[in-house]
C-alpha cells in the first residue's frame, strides 16, 4: 500500500532534550547526577506529567517522598527549558523536505501539555505539522499506550498502512508495527532520509 502519511516523534527525534543538561552544571558531580535522576526524578516519574499530570503536583508528590531533595527536585521544572538543548538538525532537514512533498505529516508525542507550547513557539519548523498533533499530556495517554495511535488515526482519518511511524523508543516501534505502521527506529546513526526512501518516500 502506498505510503501518505509520515507521524514523527519529537523527543529524541526532532528534539535533544535531556535533564542532564542543566542538572550536569548543577550539581558538578556526575554520580550524584545519576543518582538523582535514576531514584528521586526519574523518567517513570516525569512521564506521568507527560500522562497529564501538572507539572505542579508532580513536584509537590515528589518533595513529600523526598524532602532532602527538595531543591533539586523544585530545580527540575523551573529550569525545564535549560533541558530542551536544541533541535536535531539532520532530522529536522528530513523534515522540512517533506514539507515541500505531497505526504501528511503528523507528530504523536510525549510531552506534558504545560512545556509542549514552549517548544512549539521556540522552533519554527514545528509549523510544518499545521496543528495535526497529538500531544499525550492532553489526552491523557502515553506511548506505548496502543489507544494513543489510535487517537491519532481515528482524529485525522488515517490508515495505519498508508503511514509511517518515526521514534527512538523501540518499545514505541514494536507497538506501532502490531498497529500496521511502516517504522523508523531512529538511533544516533540513523539516516533518517534513506530509512524513509528505502521504504518508498520520494523526496522529489
């Protein structure tokens, strides 16, 4: 069947966030770093703000459990943008190009509806998807979440083997491909120009 439809991912794929960013200068201690983001801000932790949660009340949950980590854990969202480093350029160049082709583009991602408006403001290119987004933080839902895709399909009238679905989770991949998605893993080597043309994108 061909191919119509192109739904990206943005973190990891057209986004470098990563709280080590700003929690590397912070802290100037690497273990300590690690610690903090594996047991006290962890991702499980972060995702339900990106399940929905405010960005408050995950704070105030976390200062409860761990009250000597207070400052740090207070650190985390009001410096949120310090984490946000830049967008990835060879991607977002793939990216654009599509944008002068005949394809739908879509985004499907992870992100808390309080810090998604920033990144939407700050980078331009995110005009390409002309509003057709699905955000989790909005609807509640988090990738791997099969409904999440099928919010997706069902809002934009989309068939899941006229789309391709780009993301560096491969949990998220494995989902997408039972779904009937073509997919691109994307990895820090991963041509995302040829993965596409392999799978019949034209570039013009």
């Amino acid at each position: 069947m061909e191919i119509k439809n192109i739904i990206f991912d943005f973190g990891g794929v057209l986004m470098d966030w990563n709280p080590r960013y700003f929690f590397k200068a912070y802290f100037n201690n690497d273990e300590k770093m690690e610690y903090f983001l594996e047991n006290i801000a962890q991702t499980s932790w972060n995702e339900e703000q990106d399940r929905g949660r405010t960005l408050s009340e995950g704070t105030e949950i976390q200062v409860k459990k761990f009250p000597d980590w207070e400052k740090e854990i207070r650190a985390y969202y009001d410096n949120w943008t310090t984490m946000l480093k830049s967008d990835i350029p060879d991607n977002v160049e793939v990216l654009r190009k599509l944008g002068k082709t005949h394809y739908h583009l879509f985004g499907l991602t992870n992100w808390s509806e309080e810090t998604f408006p920033y990144a939407l403001e700050t980078y331009d290119f995110f005009q390409l998807f002309d509003g057709k987004i699905v955000v989790s933080g909005t609807e509640k839902l988090i990738k791997p979440d099969p409904k999440i895709w099928h919010i997706l399909l069902e809002r934009y009238n989309l068939q899941a083997q006229e789309s391709v679905f780009i993301d560096d989770n491969p949990k998220n991949i494995e989902i997408a491909q039972s779904l009937g998605f073509a997919t691109v893993h994307i990895t820090p080597e991963t041509n995302l120009e040829q993965e596409l043309i392999d799978l019949g994108i034209q570039f013009g």
